[in-house]
C-alpha cells in the first residue's frame, strides 16, 4: 500500500517535469496592431537606422545632374578707346561685359553629364538599398528578441504552474508522513522541489526584465521609455491571449 502510493505520486511529478521541462514554447504573435506599433516605432527612432535614411534624403534633395539647361556663363573685361566727336578727343578706359553661351551639340559635354547621371543614379540607388538592407536587419533582430520574450514568458507560466501544482502536495505528503504511508525524506525532496522552481521562477523574471530593458535602450532611440512601456503592454496581452487559450 505504502509503495503504491509513493509510486502513484512519483509518476504524477514526473508527468509534470517533463511537461515543464521539455515543452517549447510556441510561437506566437500577439493579435492586434500592438506588435506592428512597436515595429513602426523602432524603424522611426531607432539612431543607427534614422542616420542612413538621412544619408538617403540628402542625396534624394541633390539636383539631377542631367535636368536643366547646359550652360555658360562667361565674364570678360579689357581696355578700349573712346571717341568724343564733338570735342574730337580720344581716351581709353575699362571695358567688360557678361556673356552666356549654350552649346549647341558637344560631344565631351554630353559624355560628362550621361556619366554624371549615372554616377548619381548608382549612389542613390546603394543608399536605398542600405537603407532597406539595414531597417530589415534591424526588424529583423526585433522580431528575435521578442521571440526570445514570448519564451521566457512562457517558460515562467509553465514554472509557476509546476510550484503550484507541487504546493497543492504539500500538506497531502505532510498527512502521510505523519501517518506513516511514506517517509519524511520524500516531503523534504519534494520541498527542495518546490525552492528550486521559485528559484527559476525568480531567474526568468531577471531574464525578461534585462531583456526588455535591452530591447529599450538599444532599438528604441529617444523613444527608449515610451518602448519600455509597450513591451510591458505586450507581455501583458500576450499572458492574457495564453490564459485564454488554456481555458
């Protein structure tokens, strides 16, 4: 009888490591637009992202090197003489005019502003492309550490639910020592049980705090508390849309 009952416990704490232990956290993305608003706020403050869009814009406002008219404007200056009829004197004195001059067809000029415009159509071109290439990657990186989040956050539900379910054994496995059905030794190994997953519990925690506060201060730019405050929303929503999934 007493070995039935030792053995019949033993299983059940089993059943609950493994399902603790080894399950995976799923992958799971919050509904609604809270996941999207945290996308759009670290693409429009991240610092190292909103330094290559500048990049972009400042090449975007440069002129088109091939729009306008091809052009030149000459300035010329010399001495010449001057002539009073009337008083039949003759004297010199400065001269200058502006002149502008618009070619007609010249072979070297075309070349010089088909490269030119090529050259700025190549520079405009890459600066998008980093820029695109760079806000991905940094989505990207986003998107993994809230990966990493939902995980951490699941793992302490499923560790709290583990300290719950061996707390609710406690005074059961109390009563059968008293009563002799098992020995004290299983209720000190079950309390040491019940210490170490506060203990994970407590670790997770740390885990999920540091990384918020990372996420923060490295994506969000000056916005860094307003992100704060919106992943703090997020685990939120996303322990409610857990709880409700379970019931």
């Amino acid at each position: 009888m007493k070995k039935n009952a030792l053995v019949v416990f033993l299983v059940l704490m089993g059943i609950t490591f493994s399902f603790a232990g080894s399950a995976k956290a799923e992958k799971l993305t919050p509904k609604g637009d809270m996941l999207q608003e945290i996308i759009d706020l670290v693409v429009e403050n991240n610092p190292t992202l909103q330094s290559q869009k500048s990049l972009l814009d400042q090449i975007q406002a440069l002129p088109d090197p091939g729009k306008g008219f091809d052009f030149q404007l000459n300035v010329r200056g010399g001495v010449t003489a001057y002539a009073d009829e009337n008083n039949q004197e003759i004297w010199f004195g400065p001269t200058g005019g502006v002149v502008l001059e618009m070619p007609l067809f010249s072979s070297s000029i075309r070349r010089e502003s088909i490269m030119s415009r090529l050259t700025y159509a190549k520079e405009l071109e890459k600066a998008r492309q980093d820029y695109l290439a760079l806000k991905n990657s940094i989505v990207s990186e986003l998107l993994t550490k809230l990966e990493k989040l939902f995980q951490l956050s699941n793992d302490k539900k499923k560790l709290e639910k583990l300290k719950s379910f061996l707390s609710s054994n406690i005074e059961s496995l109390r009563h059968q020592v008293k009563t002799g059905v098992i020995k004290a030794v299983d209720l000190w190994e079950l309390t040491e049980r019940i210490m170490d997953t506060e203990t994970e519990i407590y670790h997770r925690s740390s885990e999920l705090e540091i990384l918020k506060e990372e996420i923060a201060i490295n994506l969000g730019g000056k916005k860094s508390e307003q992100l704060r405050q919106m992943l703090e929303q997020l685990s939120l929503k996303y322990g409610e849309e857990k709880r409700l999934e379970s019931q």
